[in-house]
C-alpha cells in the first residue's frame, strides 16, 4: 500500500530558531472547541460578525479576531472595518497583505475594571495562514505565551465600539474561527516517483461561492504544493497557467482549460496523471462523481467520467472493516469483529511466540512482518514477507542492541518485498530495516530533538509524524540517489496538552494524539489536524496512567472522512479502545479458540494490517 523507496538513510532534524517577523499579520486562533470539537457547529454564519454587532468591548474583541477570516483578497479591510482611525493609520503604511498569525488563545481576555479601554489576552502563536489556504506552523522551537494589549472604546460621532489601539500590522484569527469559518479541502500532487498521489490540506473560506471554489483548487494547483511537502511532491510544470475562472458545472460535467506545458512533451502518461490529481483535488467527499472535460491550450478537450482515478491514492484502498490484533501472553492474536479468520498473516505457527510489539502491512502483492521479541537486553527485531495468503520464517535483524521500540512500516511497493523500508526507534533513536534481515541503519539527525519516541507513517508513505522530546512534530520522508531522508520537521502544538507521549495518522489530514493534560495530572487522547491547528475530540480524561503507544486505523477520504472510526492505545501494560469512553481490551475480545485468562496477563501492544 505504500511507495517504493531505495533504502539508505541519513536525515535532519529540528526546527530553527527563526522567529515570525513581527510585520506578518497575526491570527489569532481561540481555545479552539472542546468535547466534540473539528466538526463545525452548521448554525454559525459563513461570515464572520462585524463590529456594529458588538455589544460591548469584550463581545468587540472577539469579533475582531473573527474578522480576518475569509478571502485572503479583501481580508484586511474587514480588520480595519473594526479601527478607530488612529488605529488604521498602523495598517495604512504596511505592506497591502500582510500574513495572518494564527494564534491560541490562553483563558478568557480580561479587563482591569468595567470602564478601562485597556484588554489584555494571553495566546500562543501557533502558525501562518497563506493566501494559498495552507497553514503553516509557527517555525520558533519554543514558542512563547505572548501578552496582547488592545484597547476598545468609542469614537465621538459614531455608533458601537472600535478598536483604539492594536499592535501594528498585525491580523489576528482565533482557531475556533479557523474552524468555523474555513471549509477543510485536501488537494493533490504526484510523488516525485510519479506512483501515488500525496494529499495536501488547504483551507476555504466557507463565504466562497460555489462557483468560485473550482477555481480556487485550480489555482491552487497550479501554484504547487505547500511547502513542507516540496521535498517529496511536485507541482505542474512550470509555466502552467491557471484559467481566470472555471466555468460552474453544466450537465454534471466541470471544464478546466490550462495554458503553458501543462502537459509536458514526450511523456505519453503525464495527461492521465493530469486528470487523476484534478479528479482526486476537485471531487469533494459525498458528492455526486462529476465528469472532468480537461483541456491543454488549444488542443482538444479530453473527458473523464470513470472512477479509476481512484487508485492513484493508496489511502483509497484503506477497508471498511480493519483486520485487528493484539498481543496475548507473547502470542499475536486476532481481536475478533475483524473481516479475515486465523490464521496469523505472514507468520508461521512456531514462530508467533515470545512477541512483545509487533506491526503489518501490505501491498496488492506481499504481506509484511516485524516483531519485537523478549525485552531488555535479550530483545530482537524479527522480520518475514511473504506472498499475499502465504507464511514465511521469521529472520534477525542485525545491528540492534538496547531499548527496542515499536516498529513501523514505512513503504511496502507492490511487486518489490525486498525494496521494503521499516522504521524502529532504539534507545530512543530512529534506525531503518528492511525485510530480509540485513543490518539495520542509523537515522542521524543534524540538530539533537530529545528522545525520540515514537513514529508514525501517513498511508501516503511520505509523510510522518513524530514525537521527540515529549513534542509533536511533522516531516517528510524523501528519497535523494540511494538514500531515505526525513526532513527538518516542524512542530505541531495539540492544544490541552503539555506533554505529547504517543501519535498515530488518523486520516489523510488528522493526527491521532495522546499526552499528558495542561493540568499536569491526566491524559488525554484527541485528534489534531496534520497542521497542529484544528482539534477533534476524543476522550478528554482517560486517568493518570500514560499512554505509551497509540494506533488507528486512518480512514477511506472518500468513505470515512477526517478522522479514523477505530484508534487504541496502551496505558500501563493494557490495551483499550478508544470509543466515547476508554474500554479495555479483554481475552474475551480475542477471536480464535478461547485462551484461558492468566491472572495479570492482559492484551496488550494492538496493532492494524494496512
């Protein structure tokens, strides 16, 4: 299910220590939705409230850290919208559009006493929102709590309240309105091995008419992918021009005309993958299949109604039902409910034994195995593949020795087991493996993140998600001549927690979390979206055991939406789903011949096929 890499490794690491230039606008992003959060209350307007509005100079406030949402093109007279003049003569000499900060509100702004002008707010810079609808995350590696001062007031001769005084050049946009005034797009754009599409998440203002949205993903296309994919993705040539409009569609049927070398000379299979990433970025989930007439310049327009576009995304391939497990008293067995029967994949029988962690993945062709067995200094990283429906022998992997973690696969091609890469952390450092035993190799990061904790992989295959040094974090894995490389990874910021102890992909967009709470005392499990911005409510108190390791299932983009239906994790030695409350996985819950209970011995180390 996931790319064909060759292996070798060497990587880099860690954020600079660039700050965001205090002439960039700033949004402010709010406490963001708590509970059930991600999925937008649909009784809140599309556009966001104007200063006449305001009731008072708290309700102003927030108002006026609304108002920067939406079009990019008319988003800083909205602000000023809500300036005394003394106020917008700080805008009036800045640059025309100055970058949004998107920022998290820390508790409630405050006023001194009821008549002062003066509110102060305390929140964290957590990103960037571009004109392209890509959020970029805030690049300082230790990113402060910030004290913001506005003041509020009246202006003689006119009605309601005004912002007095602001800090200049500044735009400011809470995550609460981030989510409810943006609509969450994922577009596309082909690896640069040309074999399977890498999802891009990009936000729309939801005030954007629906003519307009097509497009909007054109020109987004056009421009390329955002920037912490440019490693690994590419964009049209260049060259390539987006047309001023997309005509609304017509008979179901959507027209896109491209100028310049959209389609490059000599390459017979550049228009189909053309049409398969403009199929993939402009068919929203739920909707009706459109036919796209596609068209080069002057040349004849070439249409496309079939769905086999499909294909060109792995995480298309994703099931509706996952094949679960869990690790028994050393022995991997199915949890039952799962759509496949025993036996074991991969696996021979003599060989499932003695297992502490384990991971499976597939491809259309070969099923991949990696255990870890006994613990201490007698653990071993073990490895089979083997042909779909077949067994192979479990082999050594050589080079390893200390504190063995969790494996990973990282790509799976069809019809190449031994081009297979895994990734295993090892006294807290990140080692590459491959099927056949061979010596594992050292990922070397450039600057030193802290421990690292654990890994986990998109079902794109290049992009992944760590967690380093109690943080989250974001990069790429790329391919560079003989070598895998990951990228300087950019941190994210999950709101509500202080510590992050484990991280799982949920979707092609969303990030399963888990870590220690604000408060300092508990644990939490939520769902973040891949930017760090937008949070999804999972189960906000799970007790004071930490999470130790965490998986999901990510879910079908066409069939499940942004956030997996099945995610679990492990708190002291156990095994529980993670549904409206934690429920503990049970021997009761194994598939197979009963097994009979051992006092202390639980299910432990879950894990998915995919």
């Amino acid at each position: 299910m996931r790319r064909l890499l060759t292996v070798a490794v060497v990587a880099a690491l860690l954020l600079g220590g660039c700050g965001i230039p205090d002439e960039t606008r700033v949004t402010v992003v709010g406490a963001g939705p708590s509970g059930g959060t991600g999925a937008r209350d649909d009784t809140i307007p599309a556009v966001p409230n104007t200063r006449e509005s305001a009731n008072d100079p708290l309700q102003l406030l927030r108002y006026y850290l609304e108002a920067a949402a939406g079009d990019p093109e008319t988003e800083l007279t909205r602000v000023k919208a809500f300036l005394a003049p003394g106020a917008r003569a700080g805008f009036e000499a800045g640059p025309d559009v100055p970058d949004v900060k998107v920022i998290r509100l820390k508790g409630d702004p405050l006023q001194n006493t009821p008549d002062d002008p003066e509110i102060t707010f305390n929140a964290q810079v957590i990103g960037l929102l571009k004109g392209n609808g890509s959020l970029e995350p805030n690049p300082e590696a230790n990113p402060v709590i910030s004290e913001y001062t506005v003041k509020v007031g009246r202006v003689a001769g006119q009605q309601g309240y005004f912002i007095l005084e602001t800090p200049p050049h500044t735009l400011l946009l809470t995550d609460t309105a981030l989510n409810n005034y943006y609509e969450r797009r994922t577009i596309y754009f082909w690896n640069n091995e040309n074999t399977a599409l890498i999802p891009d998440l990009r936000y729309m203002p939801r005030d954007l008419p629906s003519t307009q949205r097509p497009t909007t993903i054109v020109s987004w296309l056009v421009s390329g992918p955002a920037s912490w994919l440019g490693y690994v993705a590419h964009g049209l040539p260049d060259g390539t021009t987006a047309p001023e409009i997309v005509p609304a569609a017509t008979n179901n049927t959507l027209s896109v005309t491209l100028g310049g070398p959209a389609v490059p000379a000599g390459d017979a299979k550049a228009l189909d993958r053309l049409r398969r990433q403009f199929q993939w970025s402009l068919q929203k989930p739920g909707d009706v299949q459109q036919t796209l007439e596609l068209k080069i310049g002057k040349q004849e327009a070439a249409r496309y109604s079939e769905t086999d576009y499909r294909s060109s995304n792995p995480a298309y391939r994703l099931a509706s039902q996952p094949e679960r497990f869990a690790v028994y008293n050393g022995v991997i067995r199915r949890i039952a409910k799962t759509t496949q029967a025993e036996p074991i994949p991969v696996l021979k029988p003599e060989d499932n034994k003695g297992i502490t962690a384990a991971a499976m993945s597939a491809s259309s062709t070969h099923t991949f195995a990696a255990v870890v067995t006994g613990s201490g200094k007698n653990a071993k990283l073990r490895v089979a593949v083997a042909p779909t429906g077949e067994q192979a022998a479990l082999k050594d992997v050589r080079g390893l020795s200390g504190t063995l973690g969790r494996p990973v696969w990282s790509v799976t091609a069809d019809n190449d087991p031994l081009g297979a890469v895994g990734l295993i952390t090892v006294n807290n450092r990140l080692y590459t493996f491959a099927p056949d035993g061979s010596a594992v190799k050292l990922v070397d990061w450039q600057t030193d993140p802290g421990p690292i904790q654990a890994i986990s992989v998109a079902p794109d295959g290049y992009r992944v998600a760590l967690v380093a040094g109690g943080r989250l974090y974001r990069a790429t894995l790329e391919t560079g001549g003989d070598d895998i490389t990951i990228s300087t990874p950019e941190r994210l910021y999950p709101p509500t927690l202080s510590k992050v102890t484990a991280v799982a992909w949920s979707s092609e967009t969303y990030l399963a979390v888990a870590g220690l709470r604000d408060d300092g005392q508990r644990y939490a499990v939520l769902d973040v979206s891949v930017d760090g911005a937008v949070p999804y409510g999972r189960l906000d108190d799970i007790g004071k055991e930490a999470v130790t390791y965490l998986t999901a299932y990510p879910s079908n983009p066409l069939t499940r939406g942004e956030n997996a239906d099945t995610e679990t994790y492990e708190a002291a030695g156990d095994a529980w789903d993670v549904l409206g409350e934690p429920v503990k996985i049970t021997v009761g819950d194994l598939a197979g011949p009963p097994a009979s209970p051992q006092a202390g011995v639980n299910p432990t180390a879950p894990f998915f096929l995919y």
